[in-house]
C-alpha cells in the first residue's frame, strides 16, 4: 500500500508523462524507479527529483533509451510509439482501442474524488446526526443496550453515540478519515453481529440490512482515502511543502 501511494505522488507531479505512457507503463516505471531510489525523507516533496534522469538513463519504452534523452525536453516519445504502433499491427487492431479506453480511465480516476467526496457527504452527516441524538438521549439507549444484552450498557451506549457523533463528523469534513473510519466499521460489525444476525435466517434477509452498507462504506474510505476535496488533502499538500527537519525516515502519504 505505501509503494502505491508513492507512485501515486509521482502520478500528481509527472502528470503528461503518465498520460503519455499510460497508467501500466508510468506505474511499472515508477515501481522499478523507487526500488532503485528508495526514499529516505519525511515529505514527498523531492521523491521525483531522480525521476527523469532515472527514465532517460532506462532502457526500453516505458524509460526513454539514452538515443531519446535530448528529445525528452520537447515531450518526444516517438520510440514507445513506434512499439505500441508496431503492437497495434500484430494484435488485429485491437490495440487502438485501448489507447482511446485509456483517457477515459485517467478522467476517471481524476475524478475519483466525486464519488468519494459524496459518499463521505452522506455517511457522514448521517452518522453525526445519529451519534447526536445517542448522546442526547443516554438513558433511553442504554435501555436499548440491556434490553439487547450488551454488556456495561451505559458504557457501551455512550461509546457507540460518541463514535457515531464524532466519527461522522471528521469524515463529514475529511479530516483523519481513515482513521476515523476504522471505529466506525467496527461499531457497524457490533451491532450486525449482536443485533442484527439473531433476526436474519438466510441470505435474503443479510442482504437487506442497512449495517453492511454502511461497514462497506467505510471499509471503502480506510483504502480509497477522502479525496481531494478534504481537509486531510489540504493538510497534506501543506506538509509536503514544509522542509524537512531532522532524522530522515520513510515518507508516508497521509491522504
């Protein structure tokens, strides 16, 4: 996962060259290229600092042959599209195909922060207003929770209100939401598994519960991160751009 974060950092600062090589070939690049020069500072701000000689100096397509270098500077890649022309006569045609596929997926993928930034939109509100009302209303809850036997019901009340309330709000805005999200898809497996399964008699029945969309839901944002309409995004680009003081260690990529 840290490797993938890594390249995904490259992918933001040599964004034409991963248009140009395509998402296979810029990541099998990036891939072999942090291998060769793994990072030894705290930001990601000078991992692609070797990048472009790394690639000039690389054989093959996916890295511009030595023969290449000095046509880098105008954006020639005109080897690697000899080869992928060459493919396309070999392969039936098929070829051209993919490489119109190919910029749709990198709008896709650009766009990924649509589809993360609505699903946070959503199960996060929804989680703050419920938590909200938990904690609200402590004692009709922890009637709720003896008369399912939970144990500590006044505990396990107030814990379950505060994590739906706080939760939901750091994922609501994007601040530490993976993080945030972990606790909340363990509150949803508690009360599928201690609720919820004792009226579930077959699959029907699992599938038309609410708890694992919203576990999946959350387990989706510990992976895909909040995007970048987030103030995890906002804080990690302000991170990055400070200097690096100290010991060096491995970067990580927050968000």
């Amino acid at each position: 996962m840290f490797v993938w974060r890594q390249i995904e950092a490259l992918r933001e600062d040599f964004p034409k060259l991963a248009q140009l090589l395509g998402d296979g070939g810029f990541y099998a690049a990036a891939e072999k290229y942090l291998r060769a020069n793994p990072s030894t500072h705290t930001s990601l701000e000078r991992l692609g600092r070797h990048f472009a000689p790394y690639l000039a100096e690389s054989p093959g397509p996916a890295g511009c042959t030595r023969r290449s270098r000095g046509r880098r500077a105008g954006g020639d890649f005109r080897d690697r599209e000899l080869v992928r022309r060459g493919m396309d006569r070999s392969s039936g045609g098929n070829m051209p195909v993919i490489e119109r596929i190919d910029p749709v997926v990198s709008k896709l993928r650009e766009a990924e922060w649509v589809p993360q930034l609505l699903m946070r939109l959503f199960v996060g509100y929804f989680f703050f207003e419920t938590g909200w009302g938990k904690v609200h209303n402590l004692d009709a809850m922890t009637e709720r929770f003896e008369g399912w036997g939970i144990p500590a019901p006044g505990f396990t009340a107030a814990l379950s209100g505060y994590t739906e309330l706080i939760g939901g709000a750091l994922v609501l805005v994007g601040l530490l939401t993976r993080l945030a999200s972990i606790p909340l898809v363990i509150n949803m497996l508690v009360a599928l598994l201690v609720v919820k399964m004792k009226k579930v008699s077959g699959l029907d029945d699992f599938v038309e519960l609410d708890e694992p969309l919203y576990a999946l839901s959350f387990f989706w944002l510990v992976f895909s991160g909040p995007g970048k309409a987030s103030l995890d995004h906002l804080l990690w680009r302000a991170l990055r751009r400070r200097p690096a003081t100290g010991p060096a260690r491995p970067a990580i990529r927050a968000g």
